[in-house]
C-alpha cells in the first residue's frame, strides 16, 4: 500500500483486529511516513492510530519484517517509552496502536513561565533512563526533539524535584524501527538533528548509540533555553551547539556541553554517564513551583 492508494478513515469509522475494535475519531497528522490518527479502543481508552507505509519500497517485501518488529517492540516496554499495544494489518495497510499522551514536551517549553533550570533533571530523567533501555536492547532512536517527548499529566500538576515515573515519555521509536529498518531511504534523521559525525565520519568518529547522547544534548539545551531551536549543517558541523550550552550560566551547561561535543569519544559514552553528572549538578531550587503553560492536546 502506498500513501496515494491509502483510503482516509473518518470519524467514527471503526477499525478491527480480531476481537479489538478502535474507532476513528480525528485525523492528527498526514506525511509521506504515514497517517496518526486518535481514536478509542474497546474499552473507550483514548489511543493513537497510526497507518505506516514504506517510501521506496513495495509494502508486500516489508510486511514480515514489520510484523516481526512490531512484535518486537511490543515486548521492549519501558514505563518511560510510548507503549505499542497492537499492530496489525488491515485494507493492505499495516496498523500500530500507541498509546496516548495528551502534552508534548515542545508546548510546555515555549511557554513564556517556563524555567528550564527547574525542570532540566525531571525531563533528563525519564528521556535518559528510555534511551538507556532502547540503547541494552539494541535499538538507537535518531529522532530525540522535544515534539518527540510526551507527558502523560500536565506539568502544571507536578513539581519538578518529584520523580513521577512513567508521566514523561519518549516516542516515536516504532516509526522509526520500522521504517528505518527496511529502507535507507526512510531512516529519519532531520536535519537540525544530525550529528557532526554524519557529516564528517573521518573527523568525529561512527554513526552508533551516541548520536543519541547528542540529541539528548540538544533536547536539555532546548529545555535550559526555553526556545526550540533548529542548527544548520554549517552551525553543527562547527560546534555552535556546544558553545551555546558552554557560554550558559546555569551549572548544567557544562555538563550539556559535554553531550554536544563534535568527536563522538569526547561525549557522555551512555545514557546513564550523562544522567549520573547531571545528577551532581544541584542548582537551588525554589520551594514553590506554580508553572502555567499551554494546555494543549498532541
């Protein structure tokens, strides 16, 4: 099935797979990836929908291999990642049902109350302790960006120095596998996320697990700034992220710094190195936190 011969579903139209039924209730994004729709499952639990096809490649030489890692992943659940709870096929189309998080990350830094500092270490947490899971299980994400970054729970109803497990998560790993997994040219890697060794191997080190340790960087450096903010090859290439974190007032920067630098040897080598020093980073923390920032669904 190709994205020009992929029938629309409209509202309230339902959609089954053997005994489970989940009913379209609007479409959220349409790209040459696929569709992602909301919807409800039998029991009425909000879900995501999401239709995904293969780029350059005939679906009928993929579908296997797609049926084999979804169930995979099904499998590599992570409080802290967005769950895959079906995958199936249906009208020549393979299915995946996600859950569903209402708040994404990006929405809540752009608020103008946002305070990065607070909230640095209740996002790197969670992100972090995700790509330390992915990263034993052999998968790497390639796509971390705070649009990526899911909150299952307003942040307005939590304080920072809290841990709530499982209230932020990261997604977007089940496109990614699939796709990427059985086409080159469906590896999603944008470009104000590509790292310098893409651009220069010889120079910066391979392409493995620790372009996820840069992203990462550039994710806290977007949580510490309070703006979302997208390089260009030239800007990578020549290190302006690491110098953005370095010139930071805040303790954290260093340590950001750190996870931006353009030779993959001189970062954090895992997930956890990266979280472990910014764990001894102990900026005051004011007693109260009243945050209001956009409520606004995915």
């Amino acid at each position: 099935m190709s994205k020009s011969a992929f029938r629309d579903y409209a509202p309230g139209e339902v959609i089954g797979n053997g005994e489970r039924a989940y009913v379209v209730e609007e479409r959220i994004a349409r790209g040459k990836f696929g569709v992602v729709f909301a919807c409800r499952d039998h029991w009425g639990q909000p879900r995501i929908l999401r239709v995904v096809w293969p780029f350059s490649r005939a679906y009928e030489n993929v579908r296997e291999t797609w049926a084999q890692q979804a169930a995979e992943l099904q499998r590599s659940q992570h409080p802290n990642l967005v769950h895959v709870l079906d995958s199936f096929e249906h009208d020549g189309c393979f299915h995946l049902v996600l859950e569903r998080c209402d708040y994404r990350l990006d929405r809540f830094i752009v608020s103008p109350a946002w305070d990065g500092g607070r909230w640095l270490k209740a996002v790197a947490r969670p992100v972090l302790c995700a790509l330390e899971h992915l990263h034993a299980a052999g998968y790497t994400h390639k796509n971390l960006h705070p649009q990526n970054i899911f909150c299952s729970i307003h942040l307005e109803r939590l304080h920072p120095d809290s841990v709530f497990s499982g209230a932020i998560k990261l997604g977007d790993l089940d496109v990614n596998t699939l796709l990427g997994n059985v086409d080159v040219l469906n590896v999603k890697l944008p470009r104000g996320l590509v790292p310098p060794e893409y651009l220069n191997p010889s120079e910066c080190g391979p392409m493995d697990h620790r372009v996820d340790i840069y992203q990462a960087g550039l994710l806290l450096l977007c949580v510490l700034l309070g703006r979302i903010t997208h390089y260009s090859f030239e800007e990578i290439s020549t290190g302006l992220p690491v110098k953005t974190a370095e010139r930071l007032e805040s303790s954290y920067g260093q340590v950001v710094a750190r996870a931006l630098q353009l030779k993959v040897a001189d970062r954090f080598q895992s997930a956890l190195e990266l979280w472990q020093s910014l764990s001894g980073s102990q900026p005051a923390v004011p007693a109260d936190c009243e945050l209001q920032v956009l409520d606004e669904r995915r």
